[in-house]
C-alpha cells in the first residue's frame, strides 16, 4: 500500500491512502521514507470509503474484491453529481 501510495502522489495533488489493517513497517514510515509529502494514511474499514474527505477525483482500488465498492463509488466527484 506504501508503495502505490508513493507512485500515486507523484502524479496527483494529494493521495489519502486507506488502509485496514496494521502492517510492519506503518504505511506512514514507508510513505515517508520515499519523500512524499503530500499524502495522508488513515485507517479504517474499506467497505465504508472515507466519506469525510470526499467526493474524490479519483479512486483506485489496489487489489482484489469480492465485493461491489457502491459505497466508495458514492464518494466520487462523477457520482456526486460535481
């Protein structure tokens, strides 16, 4: 997730990174180590987005899902209707 979060941030204003679970080291270490500055990790279920910063230009899901992500879909600008 550190990793993608980095590679993003190079090419969008800002990147708030979600992530679920606790890993070692934290996102924000490897975030940090990689000189990106204009990125923020929270933590919380993925299901739910993060719907206090949205609407989102854009939203990449970086993995697999089992599951339809309506609500992260809800969170973007196109689906906010802005």
């Amino acid at each position: 997730m550190g990793y993608s979060s980095a590679v993003l941030s190079l090419i969008a204003g800002g990147v708030l990174a979600l992530e679920r679970i606790r890993s070692s080291p934290p996102p924000r270490k490897k975030i940090s180590v990689m000189g990106t500055v204009n990125t923020e990790v929270v933590r919380g279920p993925l299901a739910q987005g993060w719907p206090k910063a949205a609407p989102y230009d854009v939203i990449v899901v970086n993995g697999e899902s089992k599951w339809e992500p309506a609500g992260l879909v809800k969170q973007s600008r196109t689906a906010a209707g802005l």
